[in-house]
C-alpha cells in the first residue's frame, strides 16, 4: 500500500555524530550533545508511492536515502535527492505542504529539535541597547505602550487594494469583475500593464486588459502585482526630520523587493510576484515606528537611539499590521526572519530565504555590509537557484539582471 513504512525502530549507533554535524540544524552542537542526539535517532523507510501516513510531528526529519517530491500549497513540484545541498534541511511536513511522493524509496532520519535552533532567531533580532538618558526611556517606553494600546499608527492598505483583495479572495467573483475594480482606477490600471508588459516580468506576448492579465497570471499573482504598485503611499511622513528615513526606507524596500523578484524567478517552488510582494513589506514594521516617533521626537535627535527604536520595535510592529492587513499567515515569517541571517527553515525554499538573500545583496557596499556573515555560509543561499549557486555566480545572475532590477523598482516606484 503507497505510503505504508517499512520500518520504523530505534537504531542506536547507527547515526553518527559526523552524519548529524552535517546537518543544518545540528552543525554548530558539540560532539557530546551530537552524540546524545544520536542515540536517540529513528530511521524510517518509506515505500514509493504517495505518503499518506502522518509522519512524526514535533521532530526533525532528513532525507538520507532515496528521492522525493514535495507537492507545495502554491501547487509547484520540487524534486529532492538525499545528495543535494537542500537535504541538510528538514523535510516541511503537511500543512506547510500539499503532499509527499516517494521515488523507488526513500529512508528518513527522525531526530529530535534542537533548544538551540529556537535561540538563533531570538539573538538574530535582538540589537545592543545604546544608553538612554530618562527623558529618551521614558519616550521610549510610551512608543511601545502606544502601540500595544492603540492601532492609531498602524498604516492601513489603501481602500482600493483592501476592495481588490477581497475581491481576488472570493471565489464567486470572475476575472472579470476583478478586472472592472481595478480599471475604476486608470493609473492602477496602467501601471499593471506596464508591469505585465515589461521585459523585467517576461511580457513576450502583449497583453492589452486587465482581464486578460488575471486570466493568464492567475489571481493571486495580480493581487501581488496590484499591492506592490498601491504601497508607496504607505511609506510617508509627516515630520521633515523623518521623511529623509522614510525615503531611504522605501529605496531600500524597492530594491529588496526587486531583487526578491529575480532571485525567485531562478528558484523552481518560488512565485516570483509573491516574493516581490515579500521584499516590499519585509519591513513595513519600521514604517509606523518612523511614523509613531513624530509623536516622540526626542527619539530622533541622536541617530543611534532612533536606530536602536526602529530595530527594538519593527518585528513587533509589523506583525501588527499585517494581522490588520489580513496577511499574517502569508508573510509573518518574512517580518520576523528578514535579517535572521542563520535562519534554518525547511529544505524547502521559501519567501523568507528569498528576502535574506535579497536583503544580503542588497546591502554591498553598503556600511551595514560589515556585520554580515559571508553570503556563502547561510543556509538561504544553498536552497536557492536548486542549490546551484556561489558567491560569484550569485554575483553574476544579479549583475546581468540589473537592469530588471532598475526597472521593476522603477515599476514599482510609479517612475
């Protein structure tokens, strides 16, 4: 019967420690912890066929003999080998995926999570504390109350993306009354076929309506499209002191965003309109803290107290709006995990991986580039491009995509 195990017992010694430092998760463990974890490692062999067992929850499993494909919720297939670079991450397990095939056969490794795989976000998102002085405490302190308290800050999607949205969502409307709401907006509506039509986004055939970009796009791919062309209003501020923040915050955005883009456009599993969408709003936190300090200006007279206030609120922040945007379960884990450099995931590539790589790039050259890890050595560049890139064919693919990049941000920017 597809999907039964042939075998699933304890094989103690059978897992070495070398085996598990070669694992994502459990590369950094000592030799005595490694060794604790492998004795108590399972091994599971499944027979080919469509898996339809529930396979262990709570634990970590890793290829290690044999192939799969991953059926994702987006519907891509991703084929996996236990001899790719992806196989040193586990396996994502239903619901986080449509389903599992085995090829021939395939054995997995069950272990044990490690307590340190859950401390690496935390010390990711957690930056030095400059010295306060009282009266910067004190304001410090009542930005973070205003907005555990009050939603006042909070940006909101502009109505007509909310109206389209909601539209895209429901299954009961045609492409066609799609196309209508957005043509009630004829800059909306032109700035999305310029999108369509670009060379950046692959316009080879021309489409001529909005109808007609739904109905070979798919809807979900025009309400990515359809938001990253609404959110520069977003970024905005009242305070002349800000705006300059602000500014840079949107370049920044744009240019992870569009970057975002070409990456997944390389990577088989990855919707490259959903990643653009990711980089845009990777870190819309920050917009309503540049926002709320206005409220606080104290915080922005020294440099490093208005760094130490958008970095020490952002995530927080932006999990809030996306709650009140209604896309938390699509994109918390990009808010969260945007510069959580050692961030594990799955063996899947997910939007995420994509933002840390773009984010990477993104800041070359730049002063932040010091306090980067070398891009090699993070786990989102072995998922990406199937496993297939290094540092100078990184390089390279983003070089000779420069300009789609200049011109997606140009796109996005309404320039």
């Amino acid at each position: 019967m597809f999907g039964k195990w042939i075998d699933n017992v304890v094989r103690k010694k059978a897992v070495t420690a070398e085996l598990l430092s070669s694992l994502a998760p459990y590369a950094h463990l000592p030799e005595g912890e490694l060794e604790i974890i492998a004795d108590l490692a399972e091994t599971i062999t499944l027979k080919q066929g469509l898996v339809t067992d529930e396979l262990p929850q709570g634990e970590l499993l890793f290829l290690i003999s044999g192939g799969l494909q991953i059926q994702t919720r987006h519907n891509a297939i991703l084929r996996l080998s236990a001899d790719s670079p992806q196989a040193r991450y586990p396996i994502p397990l239903r619901p986080r995926i449509a389903s599992l095939f085995v090829h021939d056969s395939a054995k997995l490794l069950c272990l044990p999570q490690p307590v340190q795989a859950g401390a690496q976000v935390a010390k990711s998102n957690n930056c030095a504390r400059p010295e306060l002085n009282p009266e910067e405490s004190e304001a410090l302190e009542g930005l973070r109350e205003r907005f555990r308290t009050s939603g006042s800050d909070l940006p909101s999607l502009p109505d007509l993306a909310l109206k389209i949205g909601k539209a895209i969502d429901n299954p009961n409307n045609a492409n066609e009354d799609i196309a209508r709401l957005i043509q009630l907006d004829p800059p909306l509506a032109a700035r999305l076929l310029a999108v369509v039509n670009s060379a950046a986004f692959g316009g080879v055939t021309k489409i001529s309506s909005i109808n007609q970009a739904s109905g070979r796009l798919g809807r979900k791919k025009v309400r990515s499209l359809v938001y990253s062309c609404l959110l520069r209003n977003v970024f905005k501020s009242d305070s002349s002191r800000l705006k300059q923040r602000m500014l840079e915050l949107w370049q920044h955005s744009t240019h992870v965003a569009a970057l975002s883009y070409v990456l997944a456009r390389e990577t088989p599993g990855v919707d490259p309109e959903r990643a653009l969408l990711a980089g845009l709003i990777h870190d819309i936190g920050s917009v309503a803290v540049i926002s709320g300090i206005q409220h606080f200006p104290i915080l922005a007279e020294r440099e490093v107290v208005l760094d130490y206030c958008i970095d020490s609120l952002r995530v927080e922040v932006g999990t809030a709006i996306l709650c009140r945007w209604k896309l938390a379960e699509e994109f918390e884990d990009v808010v969260r995990d945007a510069e959580n450099w050692t961030r594990i995931g799955s063996a899947v590539p997910e939007d995420p991986d994509v933002v840390i790589l773009a984010q990477m790039h993104a800041l070359i050259g730049s002063p932040g580039q010091a306090r980067l890890p070398r891009i090699d050595t993070i786990p989102a560049f072995s998922k990406l491009a199937q496993g297939e890139l290094s540092p100078r064919h990184s390089l390279i693919m983003l070089e000779e995509a420069e300009a789609d990049v200049r011109e997606i941000r140009a796109l996005i920017s309404g320039g």
